[in-house]
C-alpha cells in the first residue's frame, strides 16, 4: 500500500505553483508508514510523472498504478517547492 491522499489541482493552483496545467496532482495526506513516506514523499508534493506515465488528474494515477510490476522500482516525478525531482519508490 502506497498510503497517500490525492487530489486534483484546481486551475489557480496550477498558476501558482508555476505547473504545467496539463500534469500534476496534490499530495495531500501521507501515512508515515506507508510506502509512499518510506520512498521520501511528503504532503504538499506534486506528482506529475508515475512510471514513465504522465499525471494530469487523480485517475491518470490510479490507471498507472494498476499495472504496477509486483517487485521491483518505480520512478515518481515530483515537484517539491517548485524544484523538480525523481523519487525511487521500491516494490517488494
């Protein structure tokens, strides 16, 4: 289980925090033992890329999620603060 919350980012939004308004969704909540906190992700992320898919809206994600190997490291594109970065999240 990944343990985080998602959302859509509203059009404002997108404007400030200088995101492509075509890829980028919120993370909104992480559970500290999930996956998601072990790999280095945390509340107020940005993810625009999971997989090598591009993430417009919260289904983009759950849709790249479904074909997720069973072992093995996937790459999550984030933008953190408006700096971009590349989290290695393991698969075991």
């Amino acid at each position: 289980q990944l343990g985080l919350r998602l959302r859509n980012l509203t059009p404002d939004e997108q404007a400030e925090l200088a995101v492509d308004n075509k890829t980028g969704i919120l993370v909104t909540t992480v559970d500290p033992t999930g996956l998601a906190a072990r790999s280095g992700i945390f509340a107020g992320d940005i993810v625009t890329n999971f997989h090598q898919k591009p993430i417009a809206k919260v289904t983009d994600f759950s849709s790249a999620i479904s074909s997720l190997p069973k072992k093995g490291v996937v790459t999550i594109e984030v933008m953190r603060q408006g700096i971009p970065g590349i989290i290695g999240l393991r698969i075991e």
